[in-house]
C-alpha cells in the first residue's frame, strides 16, 4: 500500500473515532448539564444545545486555518 494511503487510512480512521465519540456524548451531555447546577427543562436543553453546537461551530472557523498548516 502507498504511504499516502496508509496516512489517508489513519488520518481517516482518527475522525471517524472522534465523530463517533462525539456522538455517543449526546444522550449524557443534558445529565451533565443538569450535575453542573442548572436547573429548569428549557435551560438544560439550551445549555446543552450550545455545548455540542460550539464543538462544530468552532471545528468551521478552524479547519481553513489547520487546512493551511
């Protein structure tokens, strides 16, 4: 196999661990939440919708500037 393919594979390999790790953290993340203090349904699910929402808002704004590393 060329290098650049055994790279690709890794590299490949590495995101998709990281996505699915990321993903299996939404169903605990409201637990999370709620053990940090806050109290109240809606407040819960806006706190969580902003702590998962900023990991990928700030993956956008970074990955042109890693892309060019």
């Amino acid at each position: 196999m060329a290098s650049w393919k055994r790279n690709l594979m890794i590299c490949w390999l590495g995101c998709f661990t990281t996505a699915a790790g990321m993903s299996l953290v939404i169903p605990f993340l409201s637990f999370y939440i709620e053990e940090l203090g806050v109290t109240g349904t809606s407040s819960i699910a806006q706190w969580s919708g902003l702590a998962f929402g900023v990991t990928f808002l700030m993956g956008a704004i970074v990955s042109p500037i890693w892309g060019k590393l």
